[in-house]
C-alpha cells in the first residue's frame, strides 16, 4: 500500500502517511504534547536509526474528517527468540543452520522504535476510540505489507483498559521486559542511602572507595554532545554489544539530534577520569521525572571502578539537587536495581499472527517465547505480579 491509500474502519478512516506529511500537520504536535518522547522524538528516530526500519504514520481520522490521531508505526524483520537462553536457543541455533529464517518474521509494529509505545492521541479522552480504529485498520495493512506478525511494542500497563480491544479480538497480551522506578522522596544521596538493606550499603561503600582510590573521576553535564560524540559513541557500543537483548542500534546522528532539537530535556552525564572520558550516560528530564535511556562505559576500567554505580550515584543526587520525584531506568540489569529498592514499570507486548489459522497457535507459543520468563531476578521485585 502506498503513502495516502485508506484504510476504512467503522468510525472513519486511517490514512497512511510520510514524516513530511505529519511535521506539516497541526496534530502531530497535539499527539504526543504531554509525553517525556514527543513528536520531535519520533522525528529523529525515524531519521536517525538504521535503514532495516521502515517507519510510516497513519492519520486516523473520524467521519467527519477531523484527525483524532496521527500513530507511529514501522515494520521491521524481528528475530521472535532474541530474550530465549538455554537449552531451547540452542535447539532453535541448529533449526537455523538449515532453516536460517526460522522464528524470523517481518512484523508490523505500533509504537516507537526507541522506546516505549504510546498511542498519539490529540486528546487522551480519545484512547479507546483510537485503539478500537487501529484494531480494525492494522490487519489489513500488515497483509497487504506481507508481515506475518503485529505488533504493539512497549505500552506502558495504563493503557491496559483502553487496548483491551486487542485482547478480545485475536491479540496476546505478553509482558515485555519492564522499565525500573525509584521514588525520590529523599532530602539527599545520604538520606536515600541509609533505606538501603544493611548488606548493600556495605557492598556500595566498599565499590566506592574503591572508585576514590583511583585518580579523581569529574562529571560534567551538558545538553549538547557533539563535540564529544566521538569519544562517547565507542563507550555506547561497547555496552551495547554486551546486553543479552538488542533491538534498535542507536547512530551517532541520534545523539547529535537529540541534543540539538530537544535541548530542553536532554542532560548528557560525562565522567572523565585524567582528561579521558570513562563513562557517560543519556537522560531526559520531563516534569517531576528523570529517565535515563542509556549508559556508556569504558571497561577497561569500568569493572574495576565498579561505574555503573557510581554514575548512578552521580544522577540520582543530582535529580535530588533538582527537587525531582522519581528516577526512571530502562530495562535489563534488574540485579542491581532490585537491591537499590526500584519497583517494576510494567510494559505490554500485544502480538498477533495475520493468518487467521496459525494465530492461535502462535497465540499460545508466544507466551513461552516472552522475554521476562527467562529474568532470573524480575520474580523477587514486590511488585512482579503487576506483569
């Protein structure tokens, strides 16, 4: 299907759109106002990432023509086994030496490339009315794009009542490996530190004198970081290329972008140690919030100076300094992040397969494929069960 053709629903219609269509569109900057990624995220995500992305939007509009969404979508070819250890990867490793495609399928995805998903409603009374238009427009246009999957990646678990439309129509709701929250309600780092358990304020003193043994580590912050990006962009792959789970592959034009266009909720962490930086790490600041995105290291020396937790250290007493409310970390790493008393953020997969044959198979499947049965720490958060 091409840019502009229709796809008609009950209510009205969805219209699928480019980037230069919506950036000249009143709404799309409606869409996603009250969001920490508004619409100007979603601009330089499409532009930045790597080519295997094929971002497209589509205008949903009601019968009497005026648009009540502009939702970002994209389609990609997904390995479906990307989170699955063990003995079953290695059964699906000798599948692919034959069969190299196997559990590998071009998918429709709602949401955002590089983050969570949000429906981009004009006005959020409109959640369920747009959900519902999606559900009956999104079949159609993965079928005729040859996708074998949709899916809604990411959604945060307040959408829960709005998409359960997708639920009763064909669609399985699987946890997604959720983000982490600390609530700051903390007059500084000292305070925070003393509601620690017994054994981990011990373990943290310990990494961190470690840390103050060496030569001194100096923090900088900044909202542009250009003139760095060849420094830092290394230290990102180099963690990058260690986690378990890889979807997106940020670009350096990404980082150069999001300093330069959303200057007024990016904070860019530095940490030189003599001259050189060692670790850095991307956060926006939204509201009473800081979310941090991700984190850059230097292992050469960032195991021995235990910089994980010292970068953390650096931005949980500065957001104190900054009278914010709650710390926001991206998923993976849940160790650490269990004995710092974070709690769950809950996010959503909702997955169908297009042939009406195979979906409830894969409806059943899927819940064994699902990226959080095989975290080894997720199960002890007090919270697990809201997944």
């Amino acid at each position: 299907m091409k840019y502009g053709d229709p796809l008609p629903f009950k209510d009205g219609v969805a219209k699928i759109v480019s980037r230069t269509d919506v950036q000249a569109c009143d709404s799309w900057q409606r869409a996603f106002h009250d969001k920490c990624k508004d619409h100007r995220y979603y601009e330089i995500v499409d532009e930045t990432l790597d080519g295997h992305f094929e971002h497209r939007y589509l205008r949903i509009e009601d019968q009497a023509g005026a648009i009540r969404a502009i939702q970002p979508v994209f389609f990609v070819r997904q390995n479906l086994v990307e989170a699955v250890p063990g003995k079953l990867r290695s059964v699906i490793d000798v599948i692919r030496k034959v069969f190299p495609r196997f559990l590998t399928m071009r998918v429709l995805m709602v949401g955002c490339a590089a983050g969570t998903g949000d429906l981009g409603v004009c006005n959020e009374k409109d959640r369920s009315w747009v959900a519902n238009a999606l559900q009956s427009s999104l079949q159609i246009y993965a079928r005729h794009n040859k996708a074998s999957l949709i899916v809604l990646k990411d959604f945060p678990a307040n959408y829960r009542p709005a998409l359960e439309t997708f639920c009763s129509n064909g669609y399985a709701r699987v946890p997604s490996m959720p983000m982490t929250r600390l609530a700051l309600p903390y007059h500084d780092w000292d305070e925070y530190f003393r509601t620690l358990s017994k054994a981990t304020r011990k373990d943290l003193r310990r990494k961190f004198r470690k840390a103050e043994r060496a030569p001194k580590i100096e923090m900088e912050i900044v909202t542009d970081v250009a003139p760095y990006i060849d420094e830092i962009y290394p230290l990102y792959l180099q963690v990058h290329e260690r986690s378990p789970m890889k979807f997106e592959t940020l670009t350096k034009s990404y980082f150069r972008a999001i300093g330069r266009r959303m200057p007024d909720r990016t904070r860019f962490f530095i940490w030189r140690q003599s001259g050189k930086i060692v670790a850095f790490s991307f956060c926006l600041v939204c509201n009473d919030a800081i979310y941090d995105e991700c984190i850059g290291l230097d292992y050469s020396v960032a195991l021995d100076l235990h910089l994980y937790f010292y970068t953390l250290r650096d931005i949980i007493s500065w957001s104190l300094q900054q009278g914010l409310r709650y710390y926001y970390s991206n998923p993976l790493n849940y160790g650490p992040k269990l004995h710092l008393r974070c709690e769950l953020v809950s996010l959503d997969l909702y997955v169908m397969h297009t042939s009406a044959i195979l979906n409830p198979i894969f409806g059943r499947m899927i819940k064994y494929l699902g990226p959080t049965r095989h975290d080894p720490f997720l199960r002890r958060f007090p919270n697990s069960d809201q997944l």
